[in-house]
C-alpha cells in the first residue's frame, strides 16, 4: 500500500490537469490586468491634468480681460447695476465696464483669444467659457438684496471641456 501511494505521487506532480491549467491562466490573467491598470489610468489622469492646466488658463485670461475694465459704464447712467451689456454693446470688443460680461458666452470651438479670434488650435476645439457677474458685499458689510448698495462685483469665469467643468474662477472686484 505504501509503494503504490508513491506511484500514485509521482504520477500525480508530472503535470498540471486541464482545471489547474485553466486556473493558473484566470490567475495570470487577473495579475496581468492588475499591472496593467495603473498605467492605464495614469494616462488618463495626465489627460486630464492637461485639459484643466488649459482650463485654468483660459479662465485666467478672460478673468485678466474682465477685471481690467472700470467698475461702472463711463457713459451709462450711474445708477444702472443691471449685470449685463448696455444698448449697443454687443462684445468684448465694446464692453466698457465689468458687469458687460454677465452671461457672456464663448460656445464650444468658439473660445477666443484676447484680440477676439477664435483659437485655430485643435487643442481648444471641446472649450467652451462662460461668466457670471454678480453685485456683492464683503463681510463686515451686510448683506445687501439692492445691488445700488454693493461696492463689489463677484466675477465668476467657467471653463467646460466637451460640457464638463474643468476650471472654475472668481474674482470680486472692488468699486
Ligand atoms: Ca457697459
Ligand atoms: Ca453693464
């Protein structure tokens, strides 16, 4: 009995039946996906590292544009703090005061430049930016629901990549 038990052993380790070849190969198979993996999302989150590095930078650059422009119309009426472009205002281009930006938007493929191209680049081409302009207080001031008593103006710059927010900036600008 002792000397078959043997034999039985020895046939037994000459090699692998079909289920542990079949086993070994869905355990390979799950290893390799695991190494796999981290390369594989890597990339991704570089792609889409890139896309928000650009996404910031073009809500940068309209936030420079917007900023840079005087907090009441220079020809409007003084009393005016309806967010959005007076008459015969129709752009950028013509946008004499912060609160013209209210609602202003670039559609996707649309993004411009600071001259008011729209950017060739492909890399631009899934963009799209839009603003929001708000009359505000800071604290302590209170709260204010009549915009003629606020001294600030929340600029707010939204940058989308193919309808996705990638970059989201605000700046108040002071009166
Ligand atoms: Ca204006
Ligand atoms: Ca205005």
């Amino acid at each position: 009995m002792i000397i078959k038990t043997g034999v039985y052993h020895r046939t037994r380790t000459r090699g692998f039946t079909l289920a542990e070849a079949m086993l070994a190969v869905t355990v390979l198979g799950f290893a390799a996906a695991g190494v796999l993996l981290p390369f594989v999302s890597g990339a991704a989150v570089r792609a889409e590292g890139m896309r928000r590095t650009l996404g910031a930078a073009l809500a940068g650059d309209l936030m420079e544009q917007i900023v840079r422009l005087p907090f009441h119309d220079p020809t409007g009426v003084a009393s005016d703090y309806s967010p959005g472009p007076e008459s015969g205002e129709t752009g950028p281009a013509n946008f004499d005061n912060v609160d013209d930006f209210h609602s202003y938007t670039e559609l996707q493929g649309q993004v411009k430049d600071a001259a008011g191209a729209v950017f060739t680049d492909p890399k631009y081409a899934n963009y799209s930016r839009s603003v929001t302009c708000a009359y505000a207080t800071v604290p302590p001031q209170p709260a204010q629901t009549d915009p003629a008593k606020c001294n600030f103006i929340l600029v707010t710059v939204q940058v989308n990549y193919s309808g996705k927010n990638v970059a989201t900036l605000s700046r108040l600008v002071s009166e």
